[in-house]
C-alpha cells in the first residue's frame, strides 16, 4: 500500500483540493525523512515505521470508540477506569 493511500485514510480530506492538500503533506513527510535518513535502508525503516504508527493509532482510536460492554447482560456498572479511558 503506498503512502498517499495511508494518508488518505487517516486524513479527513476530499475532492480536488483535498487531494492537492494530501499530496503536500506527503511530500513534506518524505523531504523530513529523507533529510534525516542516513542510509536507504534507515530511510526505508523510518517510512516503514511511521505508516505503522498510523496504521496502529488509527485502529487503537476505532476499537476505543467502540461502546464498552455493549453485548454485556451485566447488571453491574461498569468500573470507573474504564468509563474514563472510553472518554
């Protein structure tokens, strides 16, 4: 999967102009890696890294919007630590 489509899924833009704005960002993340890069393979790893960090906070953001116990007949509340980390 390349890069623009990675961004795309993890940012809110649409149409032309979103696209436009897509690419711009995409072109900065990759001068800013590139100038930090020692070697292609860092350079490599340093892009791999960064899209599975998306990758990750994009799923940990989803599976924390998900209600907590929804499927639960419990008649017991739910506990106060997890009420908060929902939020």
């Amino acid at each position: 999967m390349g890069r623009m489509d990675t961004l795309k899924r993890h940012l809110p833009f649409s149409g032309q102009e979103g696209l436009q704005e897509l690419k711009k960002i995409a072109v900065r993340f990759e001068e800013k890696i590139y100038t930090s890069a020692t070697s292609q393979p860092d350079y490599l790893r340093k892009i791999s890294l960064k899209m599975l960090t998306m990758e990750t906070k994009s799923q940990n953001t989803m599976a924390n919007s998900l209600p907590s116990n929804s499927g639960s007949s419990s008649k017991n509340p739910p506990d106060t630590a997890s009420v908060v980390v929902a939020r």
